[in-house]
C-alpha cells in the first residue's frame, strides 16, 4: 500500500492514501441481474429511449415512462451487488476511493462503497417534474412505492423519477472531471464509453497515471489512448486489476 507521507505546519505526520477513481457503467452491475442498455437483450433493444428516457416522452406519455421506471425500482429490490462492487467497496481498506457511476442502481453503496457520485440519477430518488434540480423536490421514494400520476413534488409539481433523461444537463460533470484529473490510478468498468458527456471523462486522467478498462468486449469506439484492457466480465476482471495494482507497488 503506497502512502503518501508528509510533515505539515505544526509537524504532524499526514499519511496520504493514493486517490483510485473508478467511472462504471451498466457492465458492473451486469451480473447482478439488471440488463445493460446497448448489448445483446439490452434494454434500449427492447424499449425505444427517446419515448420512455426523454422529457419529451415524458409529456407524450407519462403513464408509459413511470410504468418504466417504475418496473425497474421494484427490480432493484430483488437483486444484489455482485463480487466487483464488493471488492471495490474493500479496495477503501487501501485507498482512497471514489466511484463516478453512470449507472442508477445503488448496489455501489449497498456493496459499501463510501464515496459513490451518480452522473445519471437514482432510481431511489423522485424529483419536481418542473425544476428536477430543486433541492427541495429532491427525496427518497421507497422502491416498492409507484411514482403514480397525480403525485405531486414538493413544488407541486407531478413527480417525476431523479433520473438525467436523453438531452438533460448532467449538473456534476464538473466534480467527476475534477476528480479524475487527480487520480492516482484511474479504472474504468462496464460502460460502451458512447454517452456523452459522460464518455468524455477518460480524457481527463492524466497520462502518466495507471489506466485499466475493464469490459469483456472490444470497444466499440477502440481503446482509450493508455488504457490497459482487462478483457474480462467486471466480477472476474476486478480480481485482475487488484493483482496489477498489487504489481505496481513492486
Ligand atoms: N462486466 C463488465 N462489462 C460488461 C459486462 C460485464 N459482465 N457485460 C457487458 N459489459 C459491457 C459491454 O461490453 C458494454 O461495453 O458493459 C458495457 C455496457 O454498455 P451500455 O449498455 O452502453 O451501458 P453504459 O455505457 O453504462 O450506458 C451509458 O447510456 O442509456 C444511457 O443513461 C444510460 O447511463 C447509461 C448510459
């Protein structure tokens, strides 16, 4: 375990752990159950994005979208998060660990990952249908508890999912763009890199820095420049990565 050890002012000894940024996508929690968006039986093959992930969709037919999220809350319920969430829950023991996830599942934070930023949303949260960032509007929802049209947000509002749909703002880009311009060691799982902003984010690891890619397919857009490629599925290609860390500090 690489620290990073320095005297401050008053001569207190501050010990540093290497800050490891890992930006996941549908691939990690693949293996837990909940289907991708882009690959074979993937959920935007079976369902059309633009009518049911779009606030123009969402004005269309709003019975339709929250039957849809709807359907996924309660499957949130039934599934678990699998060997790759948990060792990257555990890698905290080592480091100083931050997960960028696209994805809306909160099986990060049930693995016990303690520093987790959505850029999408969360499936567990409702918002205001008017200003979906009011602080005020934002709240837990209980995942067994339908989003019914009729419900009001806070604004009194219709309720909507705390989801960023197709063309919305994704408001802490800022913050994942920060933190992966000062990771140690920067780790990419389970994500077709093809949705932007997001995507963008591996351009802001520095070059020098160790980059893994975890994904068992090829990359649809080829490898990000620096990128080592652990072709693997997520729960096998953690254990991999966690030996090439260990590699590193030979
Ligand atoms: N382990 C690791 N990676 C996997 C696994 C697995 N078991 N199974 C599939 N993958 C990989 C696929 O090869 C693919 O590269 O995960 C990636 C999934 O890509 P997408 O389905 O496009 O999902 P993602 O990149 O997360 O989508 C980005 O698009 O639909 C929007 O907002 C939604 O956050 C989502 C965004």
């Amino acid at each position: 375990m690489e620290l990073f050890v320095y005297f401050c002012r008053n001569k207190k000894l501050v010990i540093m752990q290497q800050k490891l940024v890992v930006f996941t996508g549908a691939g990690i929690s693949a293996e837990s159950g909940i289907p991708t968006f882009r690959d074979k039986n993937g959920m935007w093959g079976k369902y059309d994005a633009m009518k049911l992930a779009s606030v123009e969709g969402f004005e269309e037919d709003p019975q339709a979208v929250l039957d849809f999220y709807n359907a996924r809350r309660k499957n949130l319920l039934e599934v678990e998060p699998n060997h790759a969430h948990f060792v990257l829950a555990e890698l905290e023991k080592q480091y100083d660990v931050t997960i960028i996830t696209q994805n809306v599942d909160n099986l990060h934070e049930r693995a016990g990952s303690s520093k987790v930023i959505h850029l999408h949303g969360e499936l567990f949260k409702v918002t205001s249908s008017r200003n979906r960032l009011d602080s005020d509007c934002i709240k837990e929802y209980p995942l067994d508890v339908p989003i019914c049209l009729g419900d009001k947000a806070a604004d009194g509002s219709q309720l909507r999912p705390y989801i960023v749909w197709f063309g919305e703002y994704v408001d802490n880009m800022d913050l994942a763009e920060h933190l992966v311009k000062m990771a140690d060691i920067f780790v990419v799982i389970g994500t077709s890199l093809v949705v932007y902003p997001a995507a963008g984010l591996v351009n802001y690891a520095h070059r020098e820095i160790p980059k893994y890619l975890i994904d068992p397919n090829d990359m649809k857009r080829g490898l990000p420049f620096g990128f080592e490629h652990i072709k693997a599925k997520a729960a096998e290609g953690v254990d991999e990565l966690v030996r090439r860390m260990e590699e590193l500090e030979k």
